[in-house]
C-alpha cells in the first residue's frame, strides 16, 4: 500500500499529463489528414470569383463550408507550457493570470497558466488528504 501511495503522484504528474497531450495531438493530426485535400477559405473564393464571375454571398459561402468543400481553420496553439509552469509553480501561474486576463493576444495563455496553478493547489490538497490520513490510520 505504501509503494502505491509513493507511485501515486508519479502516475499523476507524468503519465496522466502525457498521455491526455497524447490524445489531444491524435486528434489534431486526424484534423490535419482530413482537411489535407480541400482549400482554404481563400482559395475556394477565388475559385468562386474566377468560375462565376462575382464573390460568393455569405449563404453560399455558408452551403459549401457545411458540405465540406472548404478546409475549416482550426487554431493550432498549445498552451501545455504554461500550464505546465503554472502547475509547478502555483504563484507564478496565479500572476500569468492576473495580468494576462485583460490582453487579448496573451488570454489563453494566461487562462492554461491559472488552470496549471489550479490544479496544482487541487492536486496538494488532494496529497496531503490523503498523507494525514495515512498517518492518521497508522497511528491508531
């Protein structure tokens, strides 16, 4: 039982955190394959322009992004960093937060910082819960 509570907070920091950025670049590459073949917004408007000879109205613009015929852009920003700072050092991810929260360039940024700080407080709450009452069941 005390091996488990000692590989607990490894299992937590290293393997949980790689394996959830694992998942969530799978589905990013899925995005990047399936968007491959299609043109980009501009692209297709040129097209559009070129084949009929006006620009395209916002409904048709509307018809072929919901069919398909245009690459939606996704944004590609991993803010996993900061999280990851603000996981380490709590106080530094709470003032990333603070100041970022009104800029707009630096928002997210800010945001994934504060959640790292989050839980990291969540996480050492949650450890020393369960360390007090180790020592509580083992002294009595």
């Amino acid at each position: 039982m005390a091996t488990l509570i000692t590989l607990l907070p490894i299992i937590i920091i290293v393997i949980l955190p790689t394996l959830i950025l694992w998942l969530k670049n799978r589905k990013k590459m899925q995005l990047v394959i399936e968007n491959e073949k299609r043109p980009t917004k501009k692209e297709w408007t040129d097209y559009f322009e070129l084949v009929n000879g006006r620009e395209p109205s916002q409904d048709e613009f509307l018809q072929a992004l919901h069919q398909g015929e245009i690459q939606r852009e996704y944004e590609t920003n991993s803010y996993f960093g900061w999280g990851f700072l603000g996981f380490l050092i709590p106080l530094v991810g709470l003032v990333l937060f603070l100041v970022w929260q009104g800029d707009l360039q630096n928002a997210k940024k800010g945001r994934a910082a504060g959640q790292g700080a989050l839980v990291s407080v969540i996480f050492g709450l949650i450890v020393v819960g369960i360390y007090f009452a180790w020592i509580y069941s083992v002294l009595n």
